[in-house]
C-alpha cells in the first residue's frame, strides 16, 4: 500500500469519528429539549396551595366558654364580617339560619347541666375558610 | 317676822335656780345621739360595700368544671376532662350534695353511687386544679364536632369522618339515629337516610362515646349532611 493511501485512510477513519461523536452529541440535546421533566420547579410548587383566606369570619361576644347560668336559655350574640351559612349545634338543639353580614343574636335553649355548644360558620365564597367556635355553658340551678 | 320671810322667799328662789340649772346639763347629753348614728350609718354603708365586693368576686372566681372520674377516696374525687386537665374536686360528707341529671330533672343520689368512668359537673372556687364543691351533678358525656365525610360504609352503617382539628372518626348510624339533610335552596332541615349521604359533604354532629378504652369511636345521636352542592357557586 502506498503511504498516500495510508494517510488517507487513516485520516477518513478520524474524520468519521469526529462526525459520529458530534452526530451522537448533538442527538442527546436533541432528546432532552424533547423530554420534559416532572419534578416541579420552586416557582410552581408554591402555587399548588389555593389562596385560602383565613378571614375572621366570626366573632362571639356572649356567652362566654364555660359559662354558668340560671335558666335554661342563654342569648348568643356575635358578629359576621360576611353574609354566613350559621349552624348551631347542642346536644339539645339545632339551629340553621343563613344570616347577614353584621351583629346578630338569637335565644338558644339549655339543658340542666353541660351544654357545648358548636356554632359552625360556612361562606360560599371557596376563598374564605370555614370557621368554628366550640363554647361550653353551663345550666346549673343549684347556684 | 318680815326678816324671817325674806330669808324663807331667798333660799326657796336659790333652789328654783338650781334646778333650772340642770336643764343645760339633759341638752349637752340629747347632742351625743346624732354622732352614733352617723357612725351606725357608715359602717352599714361599709359592710354593704364589702358584702357586694365579696359576691361580685365569688361570682367572677366561681367556675364550673366536668371530667370522668378517674378515682374517687375519702373526700376527695380525681377527674379528668374532654381535654386532657386533670382536677382534685374536694367534698364534704355532711355538706356535699349529690345529683342524677335526668334530661329536665336533677335527681338526688348518694356519695357512693359516684364510680370510676362516671361524667360530672362541678361548681365552685377554682384554686389551680383544685375545688372545693358543696354540689355535684353526674351527666351524660356528648361529643360535638364537625368536619368532612371521607368514606361511607353502607355495611356496617358508620361514616368515617375528619373533623375540625384533624382528627379520624368512626361515627357508628344506628336505627335511633336522627339524620337531617340541609335544602340548599330553602335552608331547611329534612330528615333523611343513610343512602343519601356523600362522601365529600360536610357533617355536624351530636354523638356519644362507645367506648371511653376505644378513642374515636362514637355512636351518632344526631347529625345534620351540608350538601357539597351547597359550598358551587
């Protein structure tokens, strides 16, 4: 063989690993811009939570937790900040009222002895978290 | 005879005078009596003060406290309430009082027939975990909560729910059991039954403990659906 054809083929050799490394390089970019990754990044992983607003939908003025009384019924006075699905729950009674937004105040029965009573508070705005209030009277005649 | 005369007419004047002169002596005694009764008058003023002060005090330290008792010796009962505090409720033989509530009614009962798991109600001075009681009434426990339904299981007729503070629930329907679904157009409250509940919809209830060694385990009393449909615009 002469040396020309040698050098030649030796230098084809090179040449083709060259494009071949470059072909196989420039491939793998391609597969990773196709390829989309899963884990999410720091930006979206804090929108995942809905903006909740824990808004202090409820305020109760009287009666007081743990309260005690003398007669079998007690005014529950409060205050909405905005237009409520109200629900009072005793073991006694219940009570239901969709109430406006403002001061309101009801009579609510008491039986003798422990009365807990749980006033639940539901907006239909899905912004606004529900709230609950758990307050425990006490109806005890032998005062 | 005339000098006899004027002597008998001096002395009998000198003696009138004398006891004109003990008029001034019952005056000064009639303006002590004024002094005494201002005195009177304030320290009536003064106790009435105190005695208001001392029953606005007692009514603003008198507390009321409920647990289970734990154990109960001598004159003193141990017990521990809904959440966890424990007190020291101290009574009297001759002048401690005793009460079943029946709905209503109290009925009167016996310092014996207090045993261990029962559920009562005391009355008095809170000094830290302990209270001195002259009344004690023994109730029923009622759990109170709401939270959401996350499963329903139509065979064993219990709802499996997450209430208000996280907390897993069994709440076991019986036959007694009052269920109430609320119209979410009118509002109102309608009885219903264990098929027409969702899991999703939202639940408040009244129930009582099963078992005071199996934690979170209720039978449902009463309990009132809020429709999912209720919270779509």
């Amino acid at each position: 063989m002469k040396k020309e054809t040698s050098i030649a083929i030796i230098f084809g050799i090179v040449f083709g690993a060259v494009i071949a490394v470059f072909i196989i390089l420039k491939n793998k970019d391609f597969q990773l811009q196709k390829t989309k990754t899963i884990a999410p990044d720091i930006k979206t992983k804090s929108k995942t939570n809905p903006n909740l607003i824990n808004a202090n939908l409820l305020e109760i003025v009287t009666p007081t937790d743990g309260m005690i009384v003398n007669k079998n019924l007690v005014t529950i006075k409060g205050k909405l900040t905005q237009k409520s699905l109200v629900v009072v729950q005793s073991p006694l009674k219940d009570y239901v009222k969709e109430i406006d937004k403002g001061d309101f105040n009801f009579d609510f029965s008491l039986a003798l002895g422990e009365n807990v009573i749980n006033i639940s508070v539901y907006s239909k705005d899905p912004v606004i978290r529900n709230q609950e209030k758990q307050i425990k009277v006490y109806f005890l005649d032998q005062l | 005879m005339k000098k006899i005369t004027l002597i008998v007419l001096l002395f009998l004047s000198l003696t009138t005078f004398g006891v004109n002169a003990q008029s001034p002596q019952a005056s000064a005694g009639a303006k002590i009596s004024p002094t005494a009764t201002v005195d009177d008058k304030e320290i009536q003023l003064f106790k009435n003060k105190v005695a208001t002060k001392v029953a606005e005090l007692r009514e603003k330290n008198n507390r009321a406290i409920a647990g289970f008792v734990v154990n109960s010796k001598d004159g003193l009962i141990h017990i521990k309430s809904s959440d966890a505090t424990e007190y020291d409720v101290k009574t009297d033989d001759n002048l401690t009082q005793y009460f079943q509530i029946n709905g209503s009614s109290k009925k009167e009962i016996k310092r014996d027939d207090i045993v261990k798991d029962d559920y009562v109600i005391i009355s008095g001075i809170l000094n830290d975990k302990t209270m001195d009681t002259n009344v004690l009434y023994r109730d029923e426990y009622f759990f109170v909560a709401s939270g959401k339904i996350t499963a329903v299981n139509n065979v064993d007729f219990s709802l499996s729910v997450v209430d208000s503070d996280k907390d897993n629930i069994i709440l076991d329907v019986e036959n007694s059991t009052n269920q109430y679904l609320l119209d979410v157009k009118t509002l109102q409250l309608s009885k219903i039954g264990f098929s027409k509940i969702k899991e999703g919809d939202t639940i408040q209830l009244v129930a009582r403990r099963k078992d005071l060694r199996v934690p979170n385990k209720y039978t449902a009393i009463r309990y009132i659906v809020i429709p999912q449909e209720y919270f779509i615009k």
